[in-house]
C-alpha cells in the first residue's frame, strides 16, 4: 500500500513538473519580454522523464507539448470562427485536435531523446539539442514555431542567426537547458558531484555557448555601427485595419475600387516626403483583373511621383468560356512613372487556407475537404520563381503573409535575387500580411516577431506591413525601428537606413549548411549505435 502511495505521489509530480515546463514554454510566446524562461524551460520534464518508461515518457511530453501549444496558440479558436462562424464546442474540437497534432512534437523530441540514450554512448549534450533540431526541423506544421523565435528582445543572442539560421539557435536553447538540468542533478546529488567543469562535454559545450555570445556581442556593435553610415529611404506604410470577411468586398462610402480608402493614405504620405509606399495583404484590390482600376492605380501613382507595393488576387481565366482556371496570391510594384516593374506570384501557400494538401483535386476526400472549410479554402496556385522589385536606391524582395515564418524560404528568395539582380542597389525584406483572420493580438505578436529573424539571419532590413497591425521596420540587428499599433487604422512614415552592400548573409549563401551539420552528427550517432548492439552481441 505504501508503494501504490508512493507511487502515485511521484506520478502526481511529475505530472506538474510536465504542466510547468509547457508553462514557461507557452510564457515566453505570449510574452517575448520573458525571453530568459526557455533558457531552461525544458528542464521540469527533463526531471518528470528522467527515470520513467518510453510510454511514460511519451504521455508526459506530450501532455506539456499539448498545454503548450494550447495556451500559447489559443487563437486558432478566433481563426476558426472567423473563418468558418462555427459553434464553440465545435471550435473547441478541431482546435484540440490541433494542439494534440502540434504537442507530438515535444513528445517525440523527447522519446528520441531517450530512446538514443538506451542504444548509444554519444553524450546527453548531443543527443538532446541534436533530437530537438531534427525534430523542429523536419515535423510539418501548419504553423511552425520556433525557440529561437521567443528570442527577439535578446539582441545579444539572436546576432549568430546570420550563420547558422534560427535553428541553430533552437539548438543552441536546447543544449543549455540540458547543461542547467545536468548541473541541477549534480549539485543535489548525495554526496554532490563536483569538478564537472573538468570533463570535457562541460569544456565543449560551455565553450560553445560563450562562444555563440561573443560573436553575438561583436557581431551587434559591428552592424550597428555600419548602418550608421547607411543611407535613409522614407516608406510610407499603410495599415487599413480591415475587417476580414468572407463575402464579397465591400467598399465604403466615398471610396471605390479605383480609388480605395489606401489610395487616399498614399496620397498624404507622399505630400510628406514618402518615396515609396507598402500597403499590406488585404481584400483583393482588382488591380489585375479590371483594366479601369489598373489605369486608374497608375495614374495616380505616376502623378504622385513615387512607388507602390501592393497585394492583389490575380485571376487567370479560359478565352473560350470566361471560366476561372486558375489563381494566385500576388503583389507588385508601380514604379513613379506609374510603370509596373514588378510582379510576384506568392510560392508559400498555407495549407487549408489557400490549398487542400496531400489530397488529388477532384477525390472525394478533397471535395468534403473544400467543402468543410468552405469559402476559406481559396484553392489558390503556387508561383515558381522568386523575383524583386527594383527601385532607383533598393531591391526590394516581396514575401506575402505565411512566407515570412519559413527561414530557408526567405534566404533562398535573398540568393536568388543576389544570383539575378543586374544593379548595384543594396537589398531590403518586405513582408505583406494580413492577420485579422485570427483577432488575437498574440498571434500577430507571435508572426511580426518570427519574420524579425528573417532580417538578421539575411542582415537585410525587413519592413512588415500588416493589415491589422502591427506593423514594423526592423534593422539588420534585429532591432526593432518602428511598430504601430495593434487594431487601428493610420498611414507611417519611417526612415529606412539601406545600403549598397546589403546583399545577404552567409545563412543566406547556404541556409543548408547547419542542417547538413545536424544531419553529420546523426550519422555519427547512428555509427556508434551500430558499434554499441555489436559489442553487446
């Protein structure tokens, strides 16, 4: 009876140490300014999974991964009613299976994690970062996210990201947090275990980290330094504050689709000095399907002598019936002669939203599919090629909404705009995005700071319009320049500082080259696995 008790006081703990590290983890995406909390925020369920059984070990992670996700993703229940006007308790349903979806992945790092240290001798501050990147790496979902991404406050961390991608710093996270839960078992160990600053996983590891932070530090004052001596472009940003909505676009009073409440904003913006404007992902603008409003876009633009980069719905139909046939999430540039000088067709579609993955277009699972997320279910074609758009003193390299969260698609837009650009203009991110479909404030929170790695890892700066807000322009060194506010309407102007030499960054050469290192360390696992069952055998 005493070990039955005992038994379930130790299950009871290790239930809450699981609850709290999905705690600290969902914290820190709520509220980036807690950034210090993932430093070791895995280490309760490294405690509560310590000496437990591989099914043990997978229901605790994935408890913590699915309150996580839960608590910090809680939005998705605002997505789902907007999008779909459904009931709670049929929110409730989709969005959990969701959060169980997203909580795997907690839960398989962590069963990889031990089921390596069962079959092989490689050291723990290997196997747990290595099990954490192969995971974030390689688990699909619909909305990734990452540790290094609750990291944007800590300049001092984030500055490495231009060599080895955010992932490396999802690893790096993940390695000092199994350094702090080692050091945690060592000084409460009895008698307690010292001199562990003498073994050379702690010489290793503990020069890595220090390392990470010394570049970091000098790699910040360098950058901030040379954008001092960069040159100023005033973008005007426009923020709508639009009401997502299903049905077809609403005009309001005094506006029209040739000259929309954007238009107006654009106008002001340039009687202050505005060179070029951004107006974010929003209802689709009919610029490229209606000749009336693309004459009356450029005109306009033409007359007020600046550049225009926008996002509109691209329709592409048959000339024999009039039949839509196919159609793409776009944006574009009118230059100030009122000139189109650019024009991409977005690559990145978000599953469910824009297009029904893994399923052939006329099955029948894909019909009961567009049919439950309805109108939602855009059913819109991928574009194939990256592109820019040239100004007289920036190239600038368009990503629309979801394309900002995915690290090596940006760098890969960045070098191939590198491979083919023909002038000697430097390079500048802009993002297009529409949030409202998701209300929180969180969410939009959770993407703006997400894309605001994109600009250190490219050492490019980043301007993200974003209808609902917030938007913002970010720097090089990931500093943030300017952020409006969240749910208001308004038109910016903010000093951009560019540069001729800003081109990319080695993430952006080789945005492979740390997953080939992980995939190098897998190998080396797997060789010591099959030394391992051989001398047992």
């Amino acid at each position: 009876m005493q070990l039955l008790n005992l038994e379930k006081t130790e299950g009871f703990q290790k239930t809450l140490l699981a609850l709290l590290c999905s705690g600290l983890l969902s914290l820190v995406f709520l509220n980036q300014e807690q950034f210090l909390l993932t430093w070791f925020a895995f280490i309760p369920l490294l405690l509560a999974t310590r000496r437990t059984s591989l099914l043990t070990t997978y229901l605790l992670s994935l408890l913590a991964g699915f309150c996580m996700f839960a608590s910090a993703t809680y939005w998705i229940t605002d997505f789902l009613q907007l999008s779909k006007a459904q009931s709670l308790h049929t929110r409730l349903i989709w969005a959990s299976l969701y959060w169980l979806y997203c909580g795997h992945l907690i839960a398989f790092v962590f069963v990889l994690f031990k089921l390596l240290k069962r079959f092989t001798v490689v050291h723990e501050f290997i196997l747990f970062p290595l099990s954490v990147a192969l995971l974030t790496h390689g688990y699909p979902m619909l909305f990734p996210m990452h540790l290094g991404e609750s990291q944007t406050h800590f300049l001092w961390a984030i500055q490495a990201t231009e060599f080895v991608g955010v992932l490396g710093l999802d690893t790096l996270i993940a390695l000092v947090n199994i350094m702090f839960y080692r050091l945690i078992l060592c000084l409460f160990h009895q008698p307690p275990k010292i001199r562990i600053s003498l073994q050379w996983p702690w010489v290793i590891s503990t020069t890595v980290v220090v390392a990470w932070f010394v570049i970091g530090g000098i790699r910040l004052e360098h950058w901030q330094n040379r954008m001092l001596d960069a040159d100023s472009l005033k973008i005007g940003l426009v923020q709508p504050n639009e009401i997502p909505s299903l049905d077809k676009n609403t005009i309001q009073q005094g506006y029209s689709t040739a000259f929309p409440p954007e238009m107006e904003m654009t106008q002001r913006l340039s009687e202050l000095g505005a060179e070029i404007v951004i107006w974010p992902e929003a209802q689709p603008k009919q610029y490229i399907n209606d000749l009336f409003v693309r004459r009356a876009y450029r005109r306009e633009i033409d007359d007020l002598d600046i550049g225009l980069v926008f996002q509109d719905q691209q329709q592409l139909t048959d000339p024999v019936n009039g039949r839509v046939v196919e159609r793409f999430n776009a944006s574009m540039m009118i230059d100030n002669t009122g000139i189109e000088s650019g024009f991409y067709q977005k690559i990145k579609r978000i599953p469910f939203g824009e297009y029904i993955p893994l399923t052939k277009p006329g099955s029948d699972m894909h019909r009961w599919l567009l049919s439950f997320f309805g109108q939602f279910a855009s059913e819109l074609s991928a574009g194939d090629e990256f592109t820019s758009f040239v100004h007289d003193k920036v190239n600038i390299i368009p990503l629309i909404c979801y394309e900002t969260t995915f690290s090596g698609f940006v760098a890969n837009a960045v070098a191939s705009n590198s491979q083919h650009s023909h002038n000697d203009s430097g390079n500048v991110l802009v993002g297009l995005s529409n949030d409202g479909w998701f209300g929180s404030r969180h969410q939009s929170n959770q993407h703006i700071l997400a894309s605001t790695l994109r600009a250190v890892e490219n050492r490019l700066p980043l301007i993200h319009a974003v209808n609902n807000g917030p938007s913002l322009v970010v720097s090089p060194t990931g500093e943030v320049v300017f952020q409006s506010d969240f749910q208001h309407a308004g038109g910016y102007l903010v000093d951009v500082n560019t540069s001729p030499d800003a081109k990319g960054s080695f993430y952006s050469e080789y945005p492979m080259a740390f997953v080939y290192f992980i995939f190098a360390l897998v190998g080396y696992v797997v060789i010591n696995i099959n030394i391992t069952i051989r001398q047992k055998h």
